[in-house]
C-alpha cells in the first residue's frame, strides 16, 4: 500500500513527509513524485471543488519540478491522471480541452516505457469513463487492465524506491469489466 492512512490527514500527511525530503533531496524526481502522488490521492477526499483544483494545482506543480530533473514514463503517466482528476472537477465545461491532453500523456509515457502498469491503468480508467459517457464499448478500456494486471503480477520491484503502486485499482477495474 502506497500510504498508510487512506484519508485526508494521511495523504497530507505523506505530502508533507515527502515535501521535507524533497527540500533536502533538491536534485531528486521521486520525493516530488510521491509529494505530487499524496496530493492527487487527497483531492480524491475533498468535498469542494475549489479544494480539489487547489490541490491538482499543486500536484502538477510537483510533477513539472520532477519532470525538470527527470521526464520519464512515471511522471508523464502521473501528470496525465491528475489531468484526469482535474477533468473530473468539472467533466462538461473540460473534457473536450483535457481528453485529448490526457489521452496524449498517456501516450507518450507508453512510448517511453510500454510496460508501465499505471500508464496502461490510467489509459484504460480515461478510456472506460469516455466508453460510459458515449455509450460505448469498453472492450478496448478492458485490455488495458488486463495489460496493466498481467505486469502488475509479474512485477519484481515491488520492494523498490520506484513506484510500484496501482495494483488494487488494476484489479478493481479488470473485476468491473469482467462484471459487465
């Protein structure tokens, strides 16, 4: 589990653990990384909109301070899920600007690594929302899970520094497709 406490106080809680550690690691992406990760995860607990677009805010800032000292697969794949929070602040007025910037994202961190399980969750979780809202087939979502699970099982670094986090998520998404 990437945190211990899944609430409000445990995911600031993380941010600010991982913000001491990036004020102290100036030339490293993953304390600003796991900062940015805190962040996103606490928008999701927040009732106001205007909390939850202050805090995406701060995670994307996060996320362009790591990218400036490494633009990788990760961040861009993490840049792009809280693009898809953000999206999901308010779904009518953005998602025909952010869709595409999201789906773009994605994209590009499969292109730098094919094999990064939460590129592929994300990819499916944006395109198994945009599959509900258009009344579509979620079969191409579903392989998507189904990619990021098989890699999530197969994965021998969970015990790293680097992040290894999204497989409860993978697993519940593959159980709704499989569900339907």
């Amino acid at each position: 589990m990437l945190f211990a406490d899944n609430d409000i106080a445990g995911y600031q809680n993380a941010a600010n653990y991982f913000e001491r550690i990036a004020n102290k690691e100036t030339d490293q992406w993953l304390p600003l990384y796991y900062q940015a990760v805190a962040l996103a995860f606490l928008s999701t607990n927040q009732e106001s909109k205007e909390e939850r677009e202050s805090t995406l805010n701060k995670s994307l800032t996060l996320i362009e301070k790591a990218e400036q000292l490494a633009q990788n697969s990760e961040t861009l794949a993490l840049k792009g899920f809280v693009q898809m929070l953000r999206l999901s602040v308010d779904p009518a007025t953005r998602g025909q600007v952010l869709s595409p910037v999201i789906l773009g994202l994605f994209e590009e961190a499969l292109k730098l690594d094919d094999n990064n399980p939460r590129a592929l969750l994300f990819k499916g979780q944006m395109l198994y929302g945009m599959a509900q809202f258009f009344g579509q087939g979620k079969e191409e979502a579903c392989g998507y899970f189904g990619k990021a699970m098989a890699i999530f099982e197969t994965d021998s670094t969970q015990d790293s520094i680097f992040p290894t986090w999204g497989e409860l998520t993978a697993r519940q998404s593959l159980a709704s497709c499989n569900n339907e």
